[in-house]
C-alpha cells in the first residue's frame, strides 16, 4: 500500500526541522522517529500518531480517530 504523498508533505511541514526527528520508509508507509522511536506516520490515507496510553480512551472520544490495525494485528 503506498502511502499519502500530500499527507507526507503536511506532516513534513508542520514537523519542520527538528533534532532528533527523521522519516524512515518502514511497512508501506512513511514513519517519522523522534530519538529513534516511531511518533507518527502515514500508512495509506491515515496519520499514525503514537500516544500516552493513559490518555488513549480521551483521544479516542475525538471525531474521525480509531486505534489503528495492520492487518488485524
């Protein structure tokens, strides 16, 4: 599955230059590692965000989000 170039390009963007974040092609996708640990991506037409687990009910509450499932994994 390829990814969203123009969503690749948003979060790019928005992100700018930062210390310790770099973009990594990992599963299809566009991963963007903070210090070496995946933040965010983009897989297909998703934004991957990786959050507090404590705050994952809250976050879900939010219109448009869903944990995210590769593959029903």
């Amino acid at each position: 599955m390829a990814y969203d170039d123009g969503l690749a390009a948003r979060l790019l963007e928005i992100l700018g230059e930062q210390a310790g974040l770099a973009e990594k092609k990992m599963f299809g996708g566009l991963a963007t590692m903070l210090n070496g640990n995946m933040a965010v991506g983009v897989y297909g037409d998703d934004l991957l965000v990786r959050t507090d687990p404590g705050q994952q009910d809250l976050l879900l509450a939010e219109p448009g989000t869903r944990p995210f499932d590769m593959a029903g994994r």
